[in-house]
C-alpha cells in the first residue's frame, strides 16, 4: 500500500542562492572542492493554478527545459517525496551565472538549489540537517565533491562510508585568489570520466596520495607551495586529448610558476594564485592566448554556501530569515 504525500501549503515562496565550484583542484579527484563567488539564484512560489513555470534568465535561456523536468524540478520533488510531500504547482524563476558544461558545478548548482529550495518550503514542518542534504544531493549527483562545497562553502573534503557521504568544511589562506579561465567550447562531464583508465600505476597513486595531501596545507596555511601541491597523474593527462586548448594552456601557465589545472571534468582551467599580484600576472599569460578565447574570471571563495531565504508571497522583496546548511 502507498500511502498518499501531504501537500505543500499554499502561498510559500524561497529564494535560494548557490555558488559555483570547482572540483578535484588537481590531485584531489573526486574528494576536495572548492566554493567559488559566482552564484545561481531561484525564487520559487508556490500556486494554487495547475502547472510547474519555470523562467529561465541568463545562462541556460532558451536551451534547459522550462517544465517538471528541469533539473532543479527534479531534485525539488525528490526532496520533497523523501519526506513525504508532494511537488506542488510552482512558478520558478531561475537567474543563472554559472556557466554550463564548463566544470563548474552547474549541474551540481542545479541539484543543491532544488533540495535547498524544498528545505526552505518545508520550514517549520519538516526540519532537514546538513547530513540529509549531503545525502540526497549526492544521491541524485553520483559524487560529492562538487555538491559538498555548493552546499556547505568553502574547501570541502569530500568521502563516502557505510553510513553515507561525509565531509569536512576548511577555511582557505585570506592570500589565495582564484582565476577561472572559461572557453566557449564545453565538454561533456561523462565523457570526461570515461577517459580515465581503470586502473593506474602504484607511484602514481602515492604521488597523487602525497600531492593532495600537500594541496590542503597549501591552501590553509602556505600558498607558496600550491604549484608543488597541484601536481597530478590521476587524471588530467587522460583526458588531454580531448581538450586540447585547455592542456596547452594550463602548461603554459605552469611554465611560469602558475598552479593551473583542470577545474572539474573541464574545459574550464582554474589558477590558483598566492596572491592578487600572482593572479594578475595568471591573467596577463591568459590574455598572450590567441590561439583560443578565454573569459578571465577574478572570483573569491565563497565561504557560506548555499542560503535560502523564506518570504510571504505579497512580500518578495522583504527576505525576513536566512538559513544555511551547517558547516
């Protein structure tokens, strides 16, 4: 027998706000990632008419779908089914920055906002903690490391156990400033992971074991060793091939001292610079790239992660609470 979902009430209205990220950050594949100061926005009210609208603004207009099976929609209603509601008749608006299939996260974005947008329409009825939404962003994700840091902000390590996802919220050195480097090409995330082999060489995983480990004393503590600790032989080189401009320039990048690698499944390349003098000069190799057109963007590590703000409906532009995951 299945038992019927309740109903969400009628006139709540959320908005969620959820960082881009970039994952892996050379040698720590599929565990560390980090939270970036580029944001998709979504308000989402609930309505007594038939029907879930969604209104899509910026990146993404005209090319992801407008109905139920948009991907926040998705991740909406399986939030909500998990704990007994049903997905209720919306209006969406979907304010996209994040760019697509650039191994920035969307996907990643797309999925947090939808759980956390059930968490804020659920508020007061249902109470959802930090591990849940972990849980069940990974669940419909496959892997953490991108939806840990949407989530939570900040570096994240990222792991699995018996019990479920875990991870681990550090703060980055105040020095540290990240450059993305977005082409127009995208690559599939996918193939991507498909390039890999099944298995790789002892050294190569005790010299991936020791890079990550120094990446995270770099990051926190010492940004003068992050070309050291970016080193990788996991998965870049394997994937090269496919994206050729991006392999190019990241060694030119590293040529001049710049720890540049892969950000995510790619083609984007993520620079991160000691400093902002370091970013500059990152910037500068950047923009000497004729063969290929990159966008520079000079971000900050996002610290909070993913908020969402509860409001009446007659009041939309009067956010009366915020509340973030716990770190």
């Amino acid at each position: 027998m299945t038992l019927a979902l309740r109903a969400v009430p009628l006139d709540r209205s959320v908005t969620v706000r959820v960082p881009a990220t970039t994952a892996n950050l050379g040698p720590g594949f599929d565990t560390l990632g980090l939270a970036l100061s580029l944001y998709d926005e979504l308000t989402v009210t609930v309505r007594a008419e038939p029907g879930v609208f969604v209104n899509v603004i910026g990146v993404g207009a005209g090319e992801v779908p407008t109905d139920d099976s948009n991907l926040v929609i998705t991740a909406l209603r399986y939030a909500l089914g998990v704990h007994g509601y049903d997905l209720p008749n919306l209006d969406v608006v979907a304010r996209n920055a994040i760019p697509h299939g650039r191994g920035l996260g969307s996907s990643g974005a797309a999925i947090v906002a939808g759980i956390m947008a059930a968490k804020g329409l659920l508020e007061g009825l249902v109470e959802i903690d930090s591990d849940a939404l972990l849980s069940m962003a990974t669940e419909l994700e496959g892997h953490p490391d991108n939806v840990a840091p949407a989530l939570f902000g900040g570096l994240t390590i990222a792991w699995t156990t018996d019990a479920g996802p875990q991870h681990k919220k550090l703060m980055v050195h105040r020095g540290v400033s990240p450059l993305i480097c977005v082409p127009e090409a995208t690559m599939s995330t996918k193939l991507a992971r498909s390039l890999r082999p099944e298995s790789v060489p002892h050294e190569d995983a005790i010299f991936n074991v020791s890079r990550s480990a120094l990446l995270i004393a770099a990051l926190i503590q010492s940004p003068e060793l992050l070309l050291a600790a970016t080193e990788d032989r996991l998965h870049q080189s394997y994937r090269a091939a496919a994206m050729p401009g991006t392999d190019t320039l990241i060694g030119t990048l590293r040529s001049h001292g710049l720890a540049a690698v892969v950000s995510g499944a790619g083609p984007s390349i993520l620079v991160l610079c000691s400093d902002p003098a370091q970013r500059l000069e990152a910037a500068s190799v950047v923009s000497a790239d004729t063969a290929t057109p990159w966008l520079n963007l000079m971000l900050a590590v996002d610290f909070k992660g993913a908020t969402v703000n509860s409001h009446p409906v007659e009041a939309l532009a009067r956010p009366k609470a915020t509340t973030s995951p716990a770190s």
